[in-house]
C-alpha cells in the first residue's frame, strides 16, 4: 500500500500517481491522505484510480481500518 499526500509542493498527488503507474509500471494500491473534504477531490481520487482516502486528521484506527479495507 502507498500512502499518497493529496496536496505536496512541486508535483501533487495525482501528478505522483500517474508517474508512479506509468513510468515504473507500478500496480500496488494506493490510498490518498487529504485534508480537502470536498466532494469533488474525492470524484478524483476515484476516477484517476486510487483505492480510498484518508481524511486528516486521522487516528491509527482510521489508517488501519482504511488500509485493510483496501486489501480485501
């Protein structure tokens, strides 16, 4: 699993995302971690292909429970 910050400097998570994909073929699943609660952030996630989001803040459980989620 790959924990992916939304919102970083330089090259954002999405941008990180399909790099990670396309330039090293990378097929593990990746959850987002965000602060943004908006709707529309969480369309894309989804539709770019990531597994989930994390909204922060966030307690262990959460991390947990969303990261055995998506290993199911």
């Amino acid at each position: 699993i790959v924990l992916l910050d939304i919102h970083m400097p330089e090259m954002n998570g999405y941008e990180t995302f399909k790099a990670l994909e396309s330039k090293f073929g990378m097929k593990c699943p990746v959850l987002a971690l965000t602060a943004d609660t908006y709707e529309e952030t969480r369309k894309q996630i989804e539709q770019i292909g990531m597994r989930g989001a994390v909204i922060k803040p966030y307690s262990p459980k959460e991390l947990k429970n969303a990261m055995e989620a998506v290993l199911k």
